[in-house]
C-alpha cells in the first residue's frame, strides 16, 4: 500500500523503487555515521587506547574495497531497476488508445481519435492501455499526473510519448511543471478516470466535429499530398510511387534513416517528416519531387489528424475504419 495516493501499477512500482533508494541510502548514512561515532568514542581522551605517531597502524584492504564493491553494485542494480521503469513508460502495448494532448500558454488541449476535443481535461477508460502523443504550440511546457508517477518535457515541434493503464476510477489533478511563463500556475487539468460503459457513453455525448481520421483525409487532400503520396484512393496512378513514398501500410512499417540505418514510422516520425524535412532528417531517395516543409502551414491539431489519417492506411487496421472505429471496436 503507497503512502501517496496512486491509480495506476506503474505508480505503485515508483514508490517501491524509491522506498527502496531511501531505504538503502539510510543504511549507507547510518553504516557512515555509525563508525564515526563508533571511533569518537572508541578514541576519546582517557579512552586508554594509544593514539601516538609511533603506533603501528594496519589497514584492512580487503574490508575497504568490500564494502565499497557492495555498496557500488546495490546501487548500480538500483540503476538498472530504476532504468527498466523508465524505458518501460515508452513502449506502449499494441491496442493503446492515443491521444493527442497538446500544450499551449496556459492550457492543455486534447483531441480523441473520435474528434472529441477538450481543454484542461482529459478522459480515459478503467484498465485500458492510454498511450498520449504530446506536443507544444510555443514554449517548453511539462506534463505530470502526480497520482500516475509520470511526466515528461512537452517540446515545440516534437511528439513525446507516454502511456499509462489507470487503476482508479476517479478525478485526479495534472500539471505543468515546467516554468512557462506569467500563467505557469493556472496551467492545470483535471484527469478523469471512468468505467468502459461511462467512458463509451461519455464519447456519445460529447460533440464532435469528424473523426481526426476523417479531418486528416480532408487536410490530404487539401493541401495537395494526394498529388504525390499514393494513399489507396486519392493519386493519378495507383502504381506510380516515383514521385513520393506510398502512404499505404507506412506507418509502423521500418525505412531507411538519414543515417542508413532503419527507423519505425510512428507517430513522432511523421509528424517530424511533415515539419522538419531535408537531407539531414530524411533519407536520400531517387523521388522526381522535393517535398516543401508544411511549418508554419499546418497547426499541431492538423498535424495530428494528417497522423491519425496515415495510421488509418497502416494494414493493421481494416480498410474502412478510421482510428476512432478502432477504438470502438476494441471497446473503448
């Protein structure tokens, strides 16, 4: 039982880690100021014991570098653990719902795969995997649900991810933590975790404009990627991928990097693909078009329906079904 309040197993498995660390460190301490004062009075005056230059003084070597090995290998295996968590919270289960959180001075901003959107609020199933793609309209903000043990940097112009099971049905703060300005402090949220049927109905009625599938298809073709992105329905010739990269079955698939080296499509590749283009952040390749960069074009909420569109193209998921079909049909 955590004496923090806690909703979620990868809370619970934080405070153990750091119950352990405050327990070990209390040891050390208590070892290092045992013996001090062990020596304080084993050699204090009138103690009887010769503390003259002339004494022969002999050094335990074996002593000195066992403990000093012991207490390197708890802690090094206390890196490790604490290693493991930390590379864990970044590699959701396949099925995870995503969704996008986007933070702006001095709000949050969430859409759903259904085109729900939100603003200083987020919704989220009972035992269901909730992957969230953040990102940053402005400045350097930070996202932390403190009953959750998980935060991390929201960047301007990135996708960071993070992924969490709630345990807990209830209402629970977020933050950010990072100091963004004159209104940092009113930036704040409120988490809210409902059972299957509440958070089924909750979609229901809450309005929404399409879902982020369907926008980002529109914005496609909008802003002339169908032109040369062959993506199933929308390109002069279904067979000619000479132009630009095909969009069928592209995300989570594995392609070259800048380096040579190959890289997943996901969600933080595209949305850098779309931003950020040139030799240096994608692989050279024999295409009869240079795609132009979309900053300053294409908003984060867009850039977030023109991911969930491509993921929709991925062979995972049914021809048909846009992400917010998936996610009613895995019950959510």
């Amino acid at each position: 039982m955590s004496w923090l309040p806690e909703a979620s197993g990868h809370a619970t498995r934080v405070d153990v880690l750091l119950a352990g660390l405050l327990l070990i460190s209390l040891a050390v301490l208590g070892l290092v100021f045992g013996l001090m004062v062990l020596n304080i009075i084993r050699f204090r005056v009138g103690s009887g014991v010769p503390v003259s230059h002339e004494a022969v003084v002999h050094k335990s070597w074996g002593f000195e570098i066992g403990w000093t090995v012991a207490t390197l290998v708890i802690f090094f295996a206390l890196f490790i653990w604490a290693a493991r968590l930390y590379v864990v919270g970044f590699q959701p289960p396949s099925g995870a719902i995503q969704i996008y959180v986007t933070g702006r001075q001095w709000m949050w901003k969430v859409q759903y795969p259904g085109g729900q959107r939100e603003i200083n609020a987020l919704h989220v199933p009972l035992g269901r995997p909730v992957q969230l793609l953040m990102t940053s309209e402005d400045v350097i903000h930070d996202f932390s649900i403190p009953v959750l043990r998980i935060k991390h940097d929201v960047l301007p112009g990135r996708y960071q991810s993070l992924w969490f099971i709630a345990t807990r049905p209830g209402s629970f703060r977020f933050y950010c933590t990072q100091f963004c300005g004159i209104g940092h402090s009113r930036m704040t949220g409120t988490l809210v975790v409902l059972d299957s049927t509440e958070y089924a109905d909750w979609l229901d009625h809450t309005p929404a404009s399409g879902s982020l599938a369907t926008a980002g298809e529109m914005l496609f073709i909008h802003n002339g990627c169908s032109g040369c992105h062959v993506s199933g329905r929308y390109a002069p010739d279904a067979q000619d991928t000479s132009r630009a990269p095909s969009m069928v079955g592209l995300y989570g698939s594995l392609v070259p990097g800048p380096d040579g080296r190959p890289v997943r499509v996901d969600g933080g590749f595209l949305h850098d693909a779309i931003l950020h283009v040139g030799p240096a952040r994608t692989p050279q390749a024999n295409y009869t078009t240079t795609m132009p960069s979309f900053r300053g074009v294409l908003g984060e909420d867009d850039l977030a329906a023109l991911v969930a569109y491509i993921q929709t193209l991925s062979p995972s998921v049914p021809a048909g079904m846009g992400a917010a079909a998936v996610t009613a049909r895995d019950g959510g």
